[in-house]
C-alpha cells in the first residue's frame, strides 16, 4: 500500500496573486491521493514556532483560488539561516536557527515541504534541502525574474493593473498637458514595466536593464510637443537607474530584511523632468496595489497547473527541484539552476525593438 504522506506547505517573501490557488491545488491532488496537507504560518517562521500549523482540508481550502494574497501569511524576514533574534542583553543579533526548524520538521513527521516563494523564499528551501529536509519550490512573483520558468503566476495579475492604471492616466494627462510618471514594481527587472508600457500606449518605459540617459528622456518629451502631442506618460520600474546611479531606497527596512524597500525613482524622474523641461509633472506609484486583489484567469490557471504539479513530483520524489512552465508543459528544475540568477528582460528582445519600433522612448 502506498505511504499516506504528510506534506508541509508555506508561502514566503511577499504575497502574489494565485498563491491560494497553488494552496488549494495542493491540497486537493494531495487528498485525491489520501495525502495530508499541513499549512505552515508565515513563511519559515512557523516552524520555528509550530503553535499555528494548520491541518489543510478541501474544506478549508474550497474555492479560495479565486482571493487574493495568503491563508498562510507569509513574510520577507523568516530566513531561518539569518534569524534576528533579541539576545539577554536585550540587543538584536542575527543568528542560525535552521537546525531548529529542520528538527521540528522531523518531529512533526512530515515527508516533504512545497515552498512557495520568490528568489528569497526558494533559496532557503535550497539551503534546508541541503539540510536533508525534502524540498519542492513554487515560484512567485509579479515581477516575473525567477529563472526556468516562462512565468510566474502574480505577473499577469500585477500587468493589468498597472494596464489599466496607464490608461486611465491618458485622458487627465492630455486634458492637462502634463507629463504623468507611474512608478511600477521590479526591482531588477522591468517585466511590469515593460509588458503594462507597450499595452497601455506609454510614450516612454524605463527598465532597470536599460540605465537611462534624463537628457534623452526630456528631448524625446520635447521632440513630440514640437509635433503636437503636449503630454507624455512614463512608466520607470521601481530598480530602473541613471546611467552611471544606483536605485533610489526608501531604506533598508525591518530587522531581517533580504532586501532594502526601492522607491522614489518616479518622484526623481518626474523633479528632473519639470526643470529640463519647463512642462507640469506629477509622479505616483501604484506600489502594493499591483498585489492585491483576485487573480486574473490566468495567473489562478498557471498557480493551479504549479500546485497540483508540486504534488504530482512529490509523488515522483523528485525532492530539490522547483515547478516551471515549459510551455505547454510544466517540469521539474532543479532548485539549484535558478539560486542567485535573476531572470531580467533581454536587451535585445523582440519587446524591446517593438517598443523602440512603434516610436517608445526607453531611456537610452
Ligand atoms: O515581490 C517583489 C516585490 O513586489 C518587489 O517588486 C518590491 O520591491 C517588493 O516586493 C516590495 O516588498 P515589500 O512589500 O516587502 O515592501
């Protein structure tokens, strides 16, 4: 007879739309093969403090693909292996407490762990299966830089509504002349920035692969005011940089944070603007609104095809590796293939000559 296993599921870094789609598969093929499917709260942390692990039923589960963010919280500071933690002195120090959560993974008799997560999220998973715990990632993002994989399910979710944010700027932009800059996210690559530019009908897109030169960028505002368009709107991914500067940071953030919170690249730009320029500019940033919410159609369809994969390789016990869409097929990689590699928008793309083609200003 076969082992009734007991898998353990999280969801780590920060929240994507589709991520209780992959939940929902999981634990649905889990039960279609008498699996136990365990819930672990905030990402790693939960099993560290094992309080809240929540046994995942297809009741719990029903028809939760449809919400936005995480039944099972998640977290962008649970890095077991660099845990802050306040020492007798009462000061924070950062210390590695993986071995605890690899022996409550043991006590807790689970046979495996589905990690959904980013770059982050998926590199822990790496270390803790080098540890002996057997590992399947999930990998999420809007901003679409894991590697291996043809996409990752937030993205599409995140395009449309920076989409329709772009197009809405259109008519107020024109009616007042101004320039209009939307500060989007990716902070090492401009998929958002580039995918919601062209499908929205911006006049200029910059990414962080292209540093951008500010002259040109005004000459191009200018050139077509000359030829009577009197706005312009820009769209600048939040890592987008000058050539030669670095990203703009709101600050390094929370204790135990991976990465320093980007943000502010859009005020720059459109300060920058308005001097060169002479032309009325305003900035805003569609920040954490490109998260939230439903998941389109397809980001639910890709987080349910990758749940329901994990499960299925899990079954292969192919442990190490992480689901990717291989169109038209998903596959298991191996986790080590993407650890450290971010996946950006190739320069010389057929995105980019379109952008360029069709008279898109990117900034260089
Ligand atoms: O998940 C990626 C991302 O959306 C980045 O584009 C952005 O810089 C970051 O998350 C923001 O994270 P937080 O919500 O923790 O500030």
């Amino acid at each position: 007879m076969e082992k009734r296993l007991r898998i353990a599921i999280n969801t780590g870094g920060g929240d994507a739309p589709g991520l209780n789609a992959v939940i929902e598969a999981v634990v649905m093929a889990a039960y279609n093969r008498s699996w136990e499917v365990y819930g672990i709260k905030s990402s790693y942390t939960g099993l560290l403090n094992t309080d809240e692990i929540i046994r995942l039923t297809p009741e719990t589960v029903s028809h939760i693909s449809i919400t936005g963010g995480t039944i099972l919280g998640t977290t962008n500071r649970g890095n077991p292996f660099q845990m802050p933690v306040t020492n007798m002195a009462g000061e924070v120090e950062i210390r590695d407490v993986s071995d605890k959560v690899v022996e409550n993974f043991n006590r807790l008799r689970f046979d495996c762990l589905i990690a959904v997560g980013g770059d982050g999220s998926l590199g822990i998973a790496h270390s803790l299966y080098k540890k002996g715990i057997p590992v399947v990632g999930v990998p999420k993002t809007i901003d679409n830089d894991i590697c291996e994989t043809v996409v990752t399910f937030g993205f599409d979710t995140a395009v449309s509504i920076a989409t329709e944010a772009i197009d809405r700027l259109h008519s107020t932009a024109k009616s007042h002349e101004r320039v209009m800059v939307v500060e989007v996210m990716g902070r090492h690559s401009g998929w958002i920035a580039l995918n919601s530019g062209l499908s929205g009908a911006a006049h200029i897109i910059l990414i962080p692969e292209i540093p951008f030169d500010i002259d040109k960028i005004c000459g191009h505002i200018m050139e077509c005011e000359v030829r009577g368009r009197r706005y312009a709107i820009v769209v600048v991914a939040e890592g987008a940089t000058p050539i030669g500067g670095r990203a703009v940071e709101k600050g390094k953030g929370e204790v135990g944070r991976q990465h320093a919170v980007l943000g502010g690249i859009g005020e720059y730009l459109a300060k920058e603007i308005a001097k060169q320029t002479g032309k009325e500019t305003r900035s805003l940033v569609l920040g954490h609104l490109q998260r939230g919410g439903t998941p389109t159609t397809f980001d639910r369809l890709i987080a349910l095809r990758f749940g329901a994969a994990a499960v299925r390789i899990v079954g292969e016990q192919k442990f190490g590796t992480m689901v990717a869409l291989a169109h038209p097929d998903i596959k298991a990689v191996p986790l080590e293939n993407i650890i450290g590699r971010i996946k950006t928008v190739p320069v010389h793309s057929d995105k980019i000559s379109t952008a360029r083609e069709i008279g898109i200003c990117v900034g260089d």
